[in-house]
C-alpha cells in the first residue's frame, strides 16, 4: 500500500512537473513572438517621449502654471464665454466631443476641434497645418472672430494687465523681461503648458517589455493595424502628426462624410493644387475618447471611421472581425488623466 502511494505521489509530482514545463514552454514562446513584434514596430512607432522640448521657449514650472491658468481664462473672450478649455477640455482628453464647437458667440467652427494632449510633438498644428508649433498656434484662438473673437493684441495686453494677479504671474514666468505681460509671452506660456500635456499608455508599457500590459487580441489588431498598411500614414510615436496625406485617395470626400461640402484642406492655406484635399494625418493617441471623426466631426464611432478610412486611403475592405481588432489595439493608446492634469486652476481676481 505504502508503495503504491509513493509510486502514486511520483507519478503526480512527473504530472506537475510537465504541466509547468509546457507552460513555462508557452511562456517563452509568447515572450519570444512579442519580443520579435515589439522590434518591429519600435521602430515604426516609438514609444511616446517623456518631453516636448522646445529650444526657443523653455519649459519651466512658472511658465507652466502661468500657461494653465490662461488656458482656462474665460476673460480672453470677448463675451467671457470661451476659453481653451471650452473647446479642448482636460478633464475629457483635450477635446469636447463635438462635430464642430460654438465660439464666444454661439457660433459653429468649421471644423472639429483637435485634442490639446501629445499635440505639441506634432511637426505642425491644425488640420491643414497651417501653425508651425504650439506657440504659434496658441496665438490664434484669442483673435479668431469664430472663436475668442478679442479685438487686437494690445487690447488683450491690456486687458491681461488689468487683472491684478497676472503682474506676478507673468513676472515669475518671465523673469529677464522688462515688460513680461505681452501677446507673445501669452503664446510662450500656453504652448509651455500644453508641452506638459503627454498621455503615456499601456502600449507604450507593453514596447517597455511588459507583456502583459496588453491583450493578445490587441496584438493582434496592432498587426492588423500594420499589414493593412495604416502604418503608411499614421506612423511615429503619435501614430500620426508626422506628415500631410491626400483624404481620400479612393473616392470621394463628401460621400464618405455624407456632406454636402467637401474640406479642401491644405489647399486653402497654400493654394497649391497638390494640396488639394491634403490633411495633417491626425494622431491616433487616445483616439477612443476623441471621438467624433474627421476633420468635420462627421463619424460618431471608430469602427465607421477605421472601415472608412481602409476603403479610401487604401482601397481594402476590413472584416468586422479585423475593425474589432484594430479598434481593440487602438485602446491600448489611450493614457491615464492624473486628477492634477484635470484640475482646474484658480484665476486671479481683479
Ligand atoms: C471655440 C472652440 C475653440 C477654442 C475656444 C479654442 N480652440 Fe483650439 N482648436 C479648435 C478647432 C476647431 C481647431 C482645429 C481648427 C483647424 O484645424 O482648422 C483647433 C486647433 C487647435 C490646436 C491644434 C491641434 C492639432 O492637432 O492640430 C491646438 C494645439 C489648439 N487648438 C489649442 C488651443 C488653445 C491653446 C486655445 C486657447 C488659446 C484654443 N485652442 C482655443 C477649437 C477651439
Ligand atoms: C494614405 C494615408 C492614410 C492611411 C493609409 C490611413 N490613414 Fe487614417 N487618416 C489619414 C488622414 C489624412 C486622416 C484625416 C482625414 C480628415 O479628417 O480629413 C485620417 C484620419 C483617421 C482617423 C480619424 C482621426 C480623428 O482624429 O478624427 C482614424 C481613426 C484613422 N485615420 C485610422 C486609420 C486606420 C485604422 C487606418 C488603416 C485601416 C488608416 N487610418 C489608414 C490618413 C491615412
């Protein structure tokens, strides 16, 4: 009897032992297969930078909080409707989830409004490109009549001088100028802040070497993300704001859209015919709380946008079991907001 127990527990103990070999077996496999994809597609899309540096307008705590507060400063709209946040809201991933957003006056953009996060590292701003950087960019909202609709920059100097707090504030975040209040120091200030504004997101964990930072399935929609040829365009450590591309290659804008009016992107700012129709290939970081699509806003849900966008940037109809996939893998760049992020700032009395 005692024999038999002993012959019983060795057999069980051989049990055990080839069940954690195999798994340690599929372990290694699984390690090595996401070792040999991560090699790949480090190259093709870096993992998010830790900064946005800009030599001409260095990032410094005082510049940041300085930058925060006037991003939030309804007092930079004519009516005192508007600020930054209004349109690009931290607390919802830098954008309002809206088609196109009402101004200061109630009135409806043309186009939808971008997210603020990771914005900085693009290599220009807007859908058409038509700012160089954020400090550029920053410049435009105040004095966009559809927007924030202020007058002139002096008014705005002035009116930023009226308000007690900012003496201080513009002071400390630009200690060497005689007369730091001014339009030029505003745009230094905020495109500070929004050089702050990055979202590092589980793929950029699972590129790291923590395998379990993502699904298989969502590996399985970053290949498919690649071998349908997305990468072509929505590349770099953005998946995207890297360059400008024709929307669409293959059929026509408005029937994709469903609009009456086709966007002809680039070509109003340099009336090139080459770049008719062309857009800044937006960024894919934190595409699912970005939602709607396009440049329009016109494309609620991103399984419409990504079965779009395969059939007229690359004349190739996805599979719903693809789409899943891929929008699956997309989730992975979705970023943590810290409650610090998404605080609002006090404004300074007057
Ligand atoms: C009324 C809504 C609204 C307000 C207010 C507003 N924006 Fe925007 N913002 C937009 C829209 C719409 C676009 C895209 C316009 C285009 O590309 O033609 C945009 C584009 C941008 C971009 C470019 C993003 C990209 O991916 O190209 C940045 C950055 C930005 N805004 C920051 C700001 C800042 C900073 C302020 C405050 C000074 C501000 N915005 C105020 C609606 C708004
Ligand atoms: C030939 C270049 C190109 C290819 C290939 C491409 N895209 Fe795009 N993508 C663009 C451009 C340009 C836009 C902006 C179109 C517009 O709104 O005018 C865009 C927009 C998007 C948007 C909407 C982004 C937003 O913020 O509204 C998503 C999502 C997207 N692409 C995903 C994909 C996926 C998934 C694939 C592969 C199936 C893909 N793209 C292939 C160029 C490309």
């Amino acid at each position: 009897m005692k024999k038999l127990i002993l012959f019983a527990s060795f057999g069980l103990l051989g049990f055990f032992l080839a069940c954690t070999n195999t798994k340690t077996n599929e372990q290694a496999t699984e390690k090595l297969k996401n070792d040999s994809i991560r090699k790949v597609v480090s190259v093709i899309f870096a993992a998010l930078p830790a900064e946005a540096p800009n030599p001409e307008n260095q990032v410094t705590a005082e510049k940041t909080a300085l930058g925060k507060i006037l991003y939030f400063e309804t007092r930079l709209s004519k009516k005192g409707n508007n600020s930054c946040n209004s349109c690009h809201n931290l607390n919802t991933y830098g954008v309002d989830n809206k088609s196109t957003s009402p101004g200061d006056e109630g009135k409806l953009g043309g186009r939808n409004s971008p997210t603020s996060f990771n914005s900085a590292l693009q290599f220009v701003q807007f859908w058409d490109g038509r700012a160089k950087d954020v400090e550029e960019q920053a410049g435009g909202p105040v004095l966009n009549p559809v927007e924030m609709n202020m007058p002139d920059k002096a008014f705005v100097e002035k009116k930023l001088a009226s308000i007690k707090g900012y003496k201080e504030l513009f002071a400390a975040a630009f200690p060497t100028d005689k007369n730091p209040i001014t339009y030029e120091n505003l745009k230094k200030a905020i495109g500070a802040f929004e050089r702050t504004l990055l979202t590092p997101s589980p793929y950029d964990a699972w590129l790291a070497g923590n395998d379990s930072a993502i699904t298989a399935q969502e590996i399985k929609g970053l290949q498919t993300f690649m071998s349908s040829g997305c990468n072509a365009c929505h590349m770099g450590s953005l998946f995207g704001g890297s360059m400008y591309q024709k929307f669409p290659l293959f059929g026509d804008q408005k029937t994709w859209l469903k609009t009456e009016k086709a966007d002809e992107g680039r070509f109003a700012v340099t009336k090139a015919e080459a770049d008719k129709y062309m857009f800044k290939v937006p960024i894919l970081r934190n595409i699912t709380e970005t939602w709607p699509y396009f440049h329009d806003g016109s494309v609620k849900e991103l399984h419409v946008a990504i079965d779009i966008m395969a059939q007229s940037e690359l004349n190739k109809k996805l599979t719903p079991e693809e789409i899943t996939n891929i929008a699956a893998f997309l989730k992975t760049l979705k970023g943590n907001l810290s409650d610090e992020v998404k605080k609002a700032p006090a404004l300074p009395g007057i």
